[in-house]
C-alpha cells in the first residue's frame, strides 16, 4: 500500500508536451486508486475539467504529495509555495535542463513516478532564504527564494555600490553589476554562469558571488548556511536597485534601503526516483566528459 493517498498534479499549461503527461500520470493513478487534484492552472486543458482542481496553496496543505510537470522555473515557484505544508515534491521535466525537474517524461515515467509511489526513492532537503527588505527601521518587502537572491541596480549596465556584512561582521564595500547569494541547489544556475562555485546539494553552505565588480581582486565566497548575510545599497546610488528571487520574483529598493538574507526554518523535501546522482546530472546537464567521449 502505497503511503501517498493524495497526489497534487501542478504545472504549466504553456509548456509542450504537459497535457499528455498529465493524461498518462492520471492513468497511472487512477490505476493505482490515488485520488488525484489538479492545479486550477491547468483548467484548460482538454478532458480534464471533471476533476477535482484546487489552486496551489490549497493543494500544499491537502496531498502527500506534489508532482510539478514542467521546467526548473515551474518547480521553483511551485516550492516556494509547497515548502510551506511541509508537502514533498518530485518533477517531471517538460523544460530544457532539468537540474530539479529530473524525471523523464518519456518512456520512463510510468517506471520512475510507481517507484516513487512504491516508496522507493531518496529524499532531498533543500533549504531556501528568507529575503527581507529594510527601509530605515521598517521592513518594506518580503520574499524567499530557492535557487538564488540578486542585488542589482535594477538598471542594465549601470553599477551598484553596497555594503556585505555577513554575521554584522563587516566584509567589504563594493562597486559592481549586483551581488549573486546562491544556496546549493542554485549554484548550478545564475551564479554558475557568473563564475560561482557548483555545490553538491547537501552542503549547507551559501554562496556569494558579485557580478563583473570594478576590482581585479573580487572572487565569489562561500559562507556557512546558517549566516545572516546583509546588503547595504549606499545612498549615493542613482538608481532604485532591484532585489530578484528565483529571477521570478522582484522587490525595489530606495539607495539606502538594506537587504537581509537567512536560512528559512523549513526546508523543501524533493523526492528522486532510483538511480538519481548529482554528479550524473551534471554531466549530463553540463556536458561534462564530452571531450572524453566524443
């Protein structure tokens, strides 16, 4: 008997190819007598409006489990949501790289997803940051992210100066594009491609990578998971910088504003079917040995 009793199916209706993976998971958990709800986002498409379907929040606090049916980004703004009710997650990859998103969809999806439901799989804890925005003493903005938090100066090619305290230990001033906090499982997107570190998803650890600084001798940091780190934008920024999590989610600041960025108290359970390795995934992601092989 499986231990999952309720299963949510959530995605994006957008992306090629979710219809008929929805269709072929409802068989599967029909089959196996999973009462199953559908994200409302997915009200449109066809032959599925007799089914129960409640929105997302709803969906986190009535399943035992959550199946999102997309790219990395479906499944991030999926979590943020999901980590909430403690609900455990797996996905089905329908977008390009699939680093979170890494069951196929293809031939191997019936196989995968009934190991799962067998209660065969191993389980991930992945930890997310809690951002919030100080405009003197009152906090003007809120937010959380799972892959990354960037400092920027909301406009393209212009700089920013702030201030890193990491612990209100003083680390230093910098003139750059913006600055990249990365947790673990963010550290093969955004910061990758800035020059950051690639972290193995169980490190509690936080990376700080700042974008193209005006310094010969900037490099990225890693800091330990639990830190509090806090940006300070100075007050002679001509710009309102802009704070982005998950590149989905936006919060402008004032020059003077401060950014403050910690571990959220829950952590986001993503489930792997057998077989799952980081490594592997990185070298099929990153093409790693290709010159080995080719």
């Amino acid at each position: 008997m499986s231990e999952f009793k309720r299963v949510g199916l959530l995605g994006r209706r957008e992306h090629p190819g979710v219809s008929q993976v929805v269709a072929h998971l409802l068989e599967l958990l029909d089959s196996r007598g999973i009462d199953v709800v559908l994200e409302d986002r997915l009200a449109t498409l066809a032959h599925f409006e007799t089914r129960a379907m409640q929105p997302r929040d709803a969906i986190g606090a009535n399943v035992d489990l959550a199946i999102v049916i997309g790219g990395d980004g479906s499944l991030l703004s999926a979590a943020r949501t999901l980590v909430r009710h403690d609900c455990p997650v797996i996905g089905v990859n329908r977008g390009r790289l699939g680093f979170l998103t890494d069951v196929s969809p293809d031939d191997e999806l019936t196989a995968q997803v009934s190991s799962v439901l067998n209660g065969d799989y191993t389980t991930d804890r992945r930890f997310l940051l809690d951002v919030e925005v100080t405009s003197g003493n009152e906090v003007t903005g809120q937010a959380e992210a799972l892959n990354d938090v960037v400092v920027n100066s909301g406009t393209s090619a212009q700089m920013i100066e702030f201030q890193l305290q990491v612990d209100n230990d003083f680390v230093y001033r910098m003139n750059a594009d913006g600055l990249i906090i990365a947790t673990p499982t963010g550290s093969t997107a955004y910061s990758m491609s800035a020059g950051g570190p690639i972290m193995n998803p169980r490190l509690d650890a936080v990376a700080l990578v700042p974008m193209f600084p005006h310094s010969l001798n900037s490099r990225p940091m890693v800091v330990h998971g639990d830190s509090v780190i806090q940006i300070d934008t100075l007050e002679r920024n001509k710009n309102n910088p802009l704070v982005t999590c998950d590149g989905q989610v936006s919060l402008t600041l004032k020059p003077g504003d401060s950014v403050m960025v910690k571990k959220k108290s829950r952590a986001l359970r993503l489930l792997h079917p057998p077989g799952y390795s980081f490594y592997a995934s990185c070298r099929d992601k990153l093409r790693w040995s290709d010159a080995l092989t080719s």
